[in-house]
C-alpha cells in the first residue's frame, strides 16, 4: 500500500528566505506525485504534480519539486518565501492504475516579517 | 469558470440527527470525489464516482454514511445518526476523467460539527 510522510508538521521562516517542504513516499511502482495548498476556509488548490518526464517539476506561484526516486523523495521550495505563501501544503501520491489520491497530513507553513 | 460548489459551508447538529452535505462539481467533469478531513490531517477519500456509479467506496462507512450521484451531475452525501467522531471538514472534488494523472479540483468543503 502507498504511504506518504511529511516531515515537519510546522516550518517556519523569514520572509524572502528559502523554502523546504519534506515528502517521502514509499509505493510498490514510482507513482505519480502531486503538492497541493489549502489556505484557510478554502479547498485544496494543485501547486505542481509529477506523472513522467522531467524530474524537476515547476509549479505555480515560484514552488518547484524535484521527484528522487532514489531517495523516495518529492520535496517542494521556493527560493524567497513571500508573507502570502503561509499556508497548509499536502503532498500526495497516486499509483498508476489506481485512481485516488493518498494525502500525507500536511505542513504548516509560517512566514515571519 | 465556476469552481466545485458545496453547500453548506458550515454545519452544527446534535448527535444521532442526520446531515446531508451537496456538492456540484466543474462542469463536464465525469470523476467526482468526497474526501473526509480531519483536523491537523489530510483528506482521505470515502468514495469516487464516475459518472453515476460509485466506482470505489471501500472506505464508506456504509452503516451510517450514503451517497448518490444521480443522473452523473451533482452528488450529495448523506450521514445517518451522526455521531460526535463525524466532526470534520467533507471535501468534494472532482477530475475530468479520473485519470491517475488528471488534477482534482477541490471545492471549500463542508465544516461539519456534532455537539
């Protein structure tokens, strides 16, 4: 069965600096890989996702992710976190010929002034 | 484009009375999906239609928990009794085809409370 961590329940950084969110997956076949970010009372909204091709994937509002196979890993960033950035982000996996979606539980991203 | 509705937005009920959560997803869109959230978690699925047939419900509660999808459209999910552990935010998304691949697109949720 697939399963995916985030480790880092809270991250917190200054604003303009770099951000990391952790994600390792693990899944019998490489699966597809997605980040999503949910902003306070609203639903989940796709930042970037990985189903074949180039391994460093570039999503929306400056995140990029980079899929390791090697190290079963997904992990999102952006160069210069930006007051708006703070918000809830969920990595989630789905493996080819399955059709849901397996959420890990999520990071809270602080930006501090 | 309009987004996947939900109504309503927010729910307070009394245990053991039932609870009916709607959800209109993005037009032509045949994959529809209704996840559960717990606080401080991520979504976990609970059933996902294609057009009307519930093609995976395995993680329904089906002893208090329904759904239909009547005519492949909109999609109501319904509790009956609820109980204090059914407090939760229920997402309802939906995909074009429900594809491996294909973006789910979430609407805002229903933030249900059971006193």
């Amino acid at each position: 069965a697939q399963s995916v961590t985030q480790l880092g329940s809270h991250v917190s950084v200054s604003e303009g600096a770099l951000v990391l969110l952790r994600c390792n997956y693990s899944s019998s076949v490489p699966p597809y890989l997605f980040w999503y970010v949910q902003y306070p009372n609203q639903g989940l909204q796709l930042l970037l996702k990985y189903t074949t091709g180039a391994t460093l994937v570039k999503g929306i509002n400056g995140f990029e992710a980079e899929f390791k196979k090697s190290e079963t890993s997904f992990h999102l960033t952006k160069p210069s976190a930006h007051m708006s950035d703070a918000a809830e982000y969920f990595c989630a996996v789905s493996e080819p010929g399955r059709r849901a979606l397996t959420f890990g539980s999520g990071t809270r991203l602080q930006v501090q002034p | 484009e309009a987004g996947v509705v939900q109504s309503p937005r927010y729910k307070i009920i009394e245990k053991k009375q039932p609870v009916a959560f709607w959800c209109n997803p993005i037009s032509g869109h045949n994959t529809l999906y209704w996840y559960l959230q717990n606080l401080g978690q991520g979504p976990e699925l609970l059933i996902r239609y294609e057009n009307e047939e519930a093609v995976d419900d395995s993680q329904l509660p089906k002893d208090r928990f329904s759904a239909e999808r009547l005519k492949g459209v909109d999609s109501t999910l319904k509790i009956q009794p609820a109980e204090l552990g059914d407090s939760a935010v229920y997402l309802c998304a939906s995909s074009l085809e429900g594809r491996g691949t294909d973006t789910q697109y979430f609407g805002p949720g229903t933030r249900l409370t059971v006193l």
